[in-house]
C-alpha cells in the first residue's frame, strides 16, 4: 500500500471511532511533493509550478483536507472571516443585503459568518463578543443604535466596522445606507401632492424598529410643515404579514373610518392592508390610498401595485462588503466611509398621481 492509500484511522478501528486530522504532512505524501510547498500552494504564496500547483490542488480535494486558519491567525492575529450581523432572516430585506456581500465576498479570500439579534440590544452584545473573540477581518452590522458595550467592543476591535441599512445617527466608523428620515419625508410629501390629508400610520413598536421610526417622524415633520396632523396610527410586536397587516387595518378603519392614506412600516402588512379593502370593496387608490416601504419583489404579482419605496438592500450589502474587502488587504487604510444610497419611490396603482 503506498504511502498516499494508507488509512488514516488504525486498523480494526470502528465506524464511530473519531478519525485523526489531516494535515500538510497527509497532503505532502499523497502529492509527493514537500510540506514546504503544499503550504505556499494551500496559501497561494511563493514561486511554485503550475503543474505542482494542480497535483497538491487535486490531492487535498481528494482527501478533503481543510487548512488550520486558527494556526495561521495565531500569527496574523485575524481570520479570513467577516461577522455579519442582522436582526433576522424571516424579515425579507436583510437576506437581499447578506446575498449583496456575499456577492463582492465571493471575489475574495474573505468568508461571511452569520449572527442573528432577533432585535435584542442583549443577544447583539452576544453575539458580537463571540465573533469579536475569532478575531474577524471585518464586521457588517445593521442598524446604528446599540448599547454602550456593543459600541465599545466595535470601537475597539481594531478592525473595519460597517454599520449599514441607517445614515441617520453616529456612526462607530463606516456606514451604508440610507436616510430613513428623508424616506419617510418623500413619502410624505408625494401623499400630500395627491391630495390625501387624513393619514394613519400602521407599523412595528419603535423601540424594536429604529428605522421604521425615523420614517414615521419624517413623515410628521413633513405633514407638519402642511398644516396636517398625523389623524391615527396602530402599532403591532412581534413578525409581520398579511395577516398582520389585514388586522391592523381592519382595527384602525373601525377606530377611524375617515381615513384616506394608510402609510405602512413595510411592504407586507402594506400588502395585508390592501388585500382586506379590496374585500370589503373599498377603492385604492380614489376613497383611500396606501404605501409600504422597502421595494419587496415577492408582492409583484398581487392585484394591485403597492406603491413603496426601495430601500437598497442589495447595493447597501454591496458597498458594505467593499469597504471592508479593500481595508482588510494589507495595502489599504481608511476608515469612517459614509455611503448615503437614494431610495426611489414608485407610485403602483394604490397612491394617487398629483
């Protein structure tokens, strides 16, 4: 049996038994080339063949072997790892930003590592300590307002921090997104246009939707600045959906049947909303108009055409993964990037043209 064939567990060992693992030397006899070597190719580093590139390439696929990043942080002090840090995956717009980053990743050695806050000031404190703990090459995190100690871990990290989705507030370093304020200011100001003046606003509980709330007080100010008084708003806790936004609307239309421009925190419960007056044979947009936020693609094949608003996600995950891609490279430097998108109101057929 030749060296490269021989098993790696001991003979007679079981199914169960853990197998040792791999390492250079296991790759440097299946190639036959030196340990050296194996780990200039496996590192991309130093003069080597291309002919022995390809044959230590193609034993350690064959093999399966997997290199020790940990060793080699262990003189780098970092890992080709970027924590990525989102409040949820069952809210529809933050797999549009992960897809973003992954997509300039891809064209990297750098590696998206996933955490979840499920909106938890506490699990973001959390999570952000047991990913600051593998030393990464970088953090993407969403939203501006956290905790002081999740704002000292970042200040202190010694590495790229992108806070993204959120222009409005105190960035700890570079930031991508858009003005949530200014948002809901356009909206506003195109519900005004059209002729609408007994608003109702229906959307999360603010202090779990920082940016939901900028939108809201956008849109106050703007209403403001008319002579127009915000006439009602509903607020609901936990996910959102259509069945979320049917119930919300049915709620604040029985409470205020005088409405005639319900403004939507997202694009579900926008879509939830419109759905039930449909039902109960309302006209969208001419009795009373509607609009969500964040541009949802899965909603294009409803009756109506929602109008909303695009919020980025995928060039804010784009940008995002840039920064840090270029400030993680040896060569780069910089820090306190600020990539202000423009989000791009579209009318549907539920808001009324001025």
């Amino acid at each position: 049996m030749s060296t490269s064939d021989r098993p790696l567990a001991s003979p007679g060992a079981s199914q169960t038994e853990t197998r040792r693992p791999l390492t250079l030397r296991d790759v440097s006899e299946a190639s036959g080339v030196s340990e050296m070597t194996v780990s200039r190719v496996l590192r991309n580093r130093g003069d080597v063949s291309a002919a022995t590139r390809e044959r230590v390439l193609a034993a350690a696929k064959r093999l399966g072997y997997v290199p020790n990043k940990i060793a080699g942080a262990l003189a780098s002090s970092r890992v080709n790892l970027v924590a990525v840090i989102i409040p949820s995956m069952s809210n529809l717009v933050f797999p549009d930003v992960v897809n973003g980053i992954s997509r300039v990743l891809e064209d990297t050695e750098l590696q998206p590592v996933l955490g979840i806050t499920h909106y938890s000031p506490e699990q973001e404190e959390k999570v952000l300590y047991e990913m600051l703990s593998w030393r990464p090459s970088g953090v993407i995190i969403a939203g501006l307002e956290r905790s002081e100690a999740a704002r000292a871990m970042l200040g202190n990290a010694g590495i790229p921090v992108v806070e993204v989705m959120d222009v409005d507030g105190d960035p700890i370093d570079a930031v991508v997104g858009i003005s949530h304020r200014r948002a809901g200011r356009i909206m506003g100001q195109a519900i005004i246009e059209a002729g609408y003046r007994r608003i109702g606003f229906l959307g999360t509980k603010m202090p779990q939707d920082h940016r939901a709330r900028k939108r809201l007080d956008g849109l106050t100010e703007v209403l403001a600045e008319a002579g127009i008084a915000l006439a009602d708003q509903e607020f609901y806790e936990g996910r959102s959906g259509f069945g979320k936004g049917r119930e919300m609307t049915q709620a604040v239309l029985e409470r205020s049947p005088d409405l005639d421009f319900l403004y939507y925190s997202n694009d579900l419960i926008g879509a939830g909303g419109m759905l039930y007056c449909l039902e109960k044979g309302i006209p969208i947009p001419e009795q009373i108009g509607i609009a969500g936020f964040n541009g949802i693609e899965l909603l294009d094949g409803l009756p109506r055409k929602l109008a909303t608003m695009d919020s980025c996600r995928l060039e804010i995950g784009e940008a995002a993964a840039r920064i840090v891609a270029r400030r993680a490279s040896a060569q780069a430097s910089g820090g306190g990037e600020q990539i202000v998108l423009t989000p791009k109101l579209t009318m549907g057929d539920t808001l009324l043209r001025a």
